[in-house]
C-alpha cells in the first residue's frame, strides 16, 4: 500500500511531457448468481513499454493499476494492484504482450470505468481510459447468453502448453484474453468462449446455436449451424474454434445465436462481436464502389418482412421528420418502404467513407439498451416508454440521477444534456410503481414542462396526478 500511495503522490505532479502506454483493453459479462454479474476487464501492452530496473540478477518492470467503476449512485466499486514482470536480460526489443484479466461483480446497470495505468519505475509514463459500461443480468427464467470472450487460446488446465496465470481459469479450462480482438498469422483462427443459461429450464428437449459471420459490408460471408444439444444443465460452456485463413484482412463481426428446441420464438438469444483479422497473405479487398441498386440489394433492409418493415419505421419515427413520415406512409408496397429506410439510414451516415453506417449502429445500440434497462412487466420493448423515447431522439444523457423509492416516495430519474439546447433536464417518475417511469417535465423546447412535477408525482398515490397524466397522454 506504501508504493501504491507514494505512485499516486509522483503522478499528481506530472508534466505535459508524458508518455503514453499502449494500452488494449477488452471485457466480457459471465453470470455470478440471481443478484449479479461477473464482469472481467482484460487487459495487455508490451512488455517494451516498462522501464526495467536489474536486481538480484533479474530486470523488473512493475505498472501500477488503478479502476473505478461509478453508477449515478456513486462508486459502486474500485480496485488497485500491481502487475509485476520479470525479465532475465534486458527487453530492449519486443518480446511478447503482457497480459492480465480483472474481476468485478456488478448488479444490472449503466456504468463509467476509469482506468489508470502508471511506470512504477518512470511514473511519466502512464495511460488513461474512460469508457461507458452496460451490465445485462442473465436470469435463468429464459434462455441467454453471456458476452462473448475471444481468446488467443482455450486449453484444460491439464493440458496447458504454457504456465498461463490463474485468473486465465474458468470452468477447469485456461482461456487467455486476446485483449486487442486482432487475429495475425498466415492461419489465423478465431477462439471462442461463451457460456449458455436457462436451456434445462426452459428449453428441456434441446437447443441449437448458429454461428455467423459478417464483413465490413455487412454480408454475411459465413453461417455454420451446430448440431442440436441437449439441454443437460442451467449453466453450459461453449467454446469454438473458427479458422479465418480465407478471408482478407479487415473488420469482421462474429454473431452467435442460441435457439431453444421447445418455443425457439421465445427462447433464443444472441451476442455480437467485433474482431480483426491481419493476414500477411490476404490484404484488405479493394473497396468496389457500387450503385445505390447494388447497395440496397445488399443491406439489411432488402429482405425485410412487411411486418418487420413497419417496426423499423416505428423505431425510427422519434427522430424522423414530418417529410419522412408523409413519405413513408405513401409507400404503396414492401420494396418501397424497404427503399425507404434504407435511403433514410444512408443519408444519416456520418461517414460515407467508412463502410459501417455508425448512425444505424448507435440507434441499434439504443434499442437494445432500452429493451434492456427500460423493459417492465409484460413491456419487453424499452424503447416504447417514455425513457426510451428520449434516448432515442436525444441520445444517452450528460448525466442520469436515479432516486430510489423512499418511503412514500415514488422513485424517479433526472436525466440532464449538456449539449441540447444550450442544457436541458428531463424527469421522469414511476408513478404506478411497477418500473414504468413515465416523463412528467422537461426543461426542452417541444416537451411537456411542469415546473410542480415533483409535488404532484414523487409523494404517495395522488388521484389528481394520475388522472392528469392520462389527459397528457
């Protein structure tokens, strides 16, 4: 703790002249029991990133670690340690990637993680990294599945070709993190860990898991189905190995679903990741330039369902304009709408260099995240509620302030943006008490305001208040 404090004391006195730690960090979510969820942070740098000091006949070089996770309540946890490396000569060249993995158990939520990293033996030299973090629970009342960890090797412990740490453990096997998601060689393969729940429970005859893959454009450029499996337990492993030596270097997305046997429309759940393949043998395909036919035929949007159709547009109507909505209403068949949308999300992107639409993929992210965290009762699509209404026409607040139920009290939120109109609040309260939480003011343009919120909907059951927010809506 002494060394902790004294790297702590040289930090604050650091000058502009600092050198940077190139660090890769990498997560995954694995369930820990009903109440919470284990999330790992894994971590790795060079090990030429040290400053090395000989002693003993050995050359050291120690980086101190610091995280802290924070919700809107506070810091909900925090953890310090060193990661200690020895060399016996001097690292003057790159050698190999540290590599390390951190624990911590979180309950369902949004998160901010800070991370510090520091030189013990040159504190200038250090890395910092602020980043959002959303926890998923996995209840075993339905089918789910946890993150997917992508690993640079899953061997037994018995079987292990090196002496990996400890911590690599999980389910008597030795995954080690790939932390910077990047496959390199002439034959690279990507390794694959996840973890299935709820399959006994809900699906007892069986379930089946599809693999897929996805380039940069979005076409899917390999499906393999495994064969079915028997649904032996609440808790299963999954690990697989994917050979990836015919395809070019570049970005590539890995999907996995799984699919209950017993009701599949209900039980089933999927994980997506996002991966690199660099192989010296298969540079990045020239990028082919293609008429907007082509690239309709291409995207998503083509093979859409008329029923399908309709809800992307529904999805879509808080940030539409009343053009757009004229528009599409006036679509007379399925092609059209799906042209439609497709027109819609292409002149939204905000990079039409890249060939990743970033617009569609943050709307995405803020579907799932509000059929995540806003879902209630027999409401599975967070993105309905007036929660999810805001985050998807204002995007993920500045700040977001929850107050629990006390007492009388209903629980509410106060949701602020910095960047809205010049700063805006939004309040939104559980009136009914079932996790609903309904906006009953905001301080932004176009938007109900109630200067008396807080009086007519925080106390106790008021008849006033509730028959006023069904003449609102």
């Amino acid at each position: 703790m002494k060394k902790i404090a004294l790297i702590i004391l040289l930090f604050s006195g650091l000058s502009l002249f600092s050198k940077n730690i190139n660090l890769e960090i990498d997560g995954a979510s694995f369930r820990n029991d009903d109440q919470t969820v284990r999330w790992e942070m894994f971590y790795s740098f060079p090990d030429t990133m040290l400053t090395y000091k000989y002693i003993d006949g050995n050359y050291i070089g120690e980086c101190y670690f610091s995280v802290r996770i924070s919700s809107n309540l506070g810091i909900q946890d925090q953890k310090e340690w060193i990661v200690t490396y020895k060399a016996d000569s001097a690292v003057n060249k790159f050698k190999m990637n540290l590599l390390g993995m951190k624990p911590f158990l979180l309950s369902e939520g949004q998160y901010k993680v800070k991370l510090l990293v520091i030189d013990v033996n040159d504190t200038t030299t250090r890395a910092e990294k602020e980043f959002p973090l959303f926890i998923k629970s996995f209840p075993l009342n339905k089918i789910s599945i946890s993150d997917i960890q992508l690993a640079q090797s899953i061997e037994t412990q018995e079987n292990q070709s090196s002496n990996w740490s400890q911590s690599f453990k999980k389910n008597s096997l030795i995954v080690v993190p790939n932390p910077s998601l990047e496959y390199l060689s002439r034959n690279p393969e990507v390794k694959i860990y996840a973890e299935i729940y709820g399959t006994k429970s809900n699906s007892p005859d069986g379930y089946f898991i599809n693999y897929t893959i996805y380039n940069s454009l979005n076409e899917k450029i390999l499906e393999y189905r495994k064969s079915d499996s028997k649904s032996i337990s609440d808790g299963i492993v999954e690990i697989q190995n994917i050979p990836v030596e015919a395809y070019p270097s570049g970005v590539y997305f890995l999907q996995i679903d799984v699919v209950g046997i017993n009701n599949p429309e209900k039980n089933n759940s999927s994980a997506i990741k996002k991966f690199y393949i660099l192989n010296p043998e298969m540079p990045p395909e020239t990028p082919t330039f293609f008429t907007e036919n082509q690239l309709f035929e291409k995207s998503e949007f083509s093979t859409l369902s008329e029923e399908r159709v309709q809800k992307e547009f529904e999805m879509i109507r808080t940030i539409a304009s009343q053009y757009d909505v004229e528009v599409f209403e006036k679509c007379s068949n399925l092609e059209a709408k799906q042209r439609f949308l497709f027109r819609f999300w292409k002149s939204r992107d905000p990079d039409t260099t890249t060939l990743v639409n970033e617009a569609l993929l943050k709307h995405k992210e803020k579907i799932n995240y509000a059929n995540a965290f806003f879902s209630y009762g027999k409401m599975s699509e967070g993105w309905k509620t007036d929660r999810g209404r805001v985050l998807l026409q204002y995007g993920f607040p500045t700040e977001r302030n929850f107050t629990p139920v006390n007492g009388d009290n209903h629980a509410y939120e106060t949701w602020f943006y910095s960047d809205v109109q010049g700063g805006v609040y939004f309040y939104f309260v559980d009136v009914k008490g079932f996790g609903n939480f309904i906006l009953v003011s905001s301080t932004a343009h176009g938007e109900l305001r109630n200067d008396n919120w807080f009086d007519e909907y925080v106390p106790g059951y008021n008849p006033d208040a509730f028959q006023k927010k069904f003449q609102l809506r």
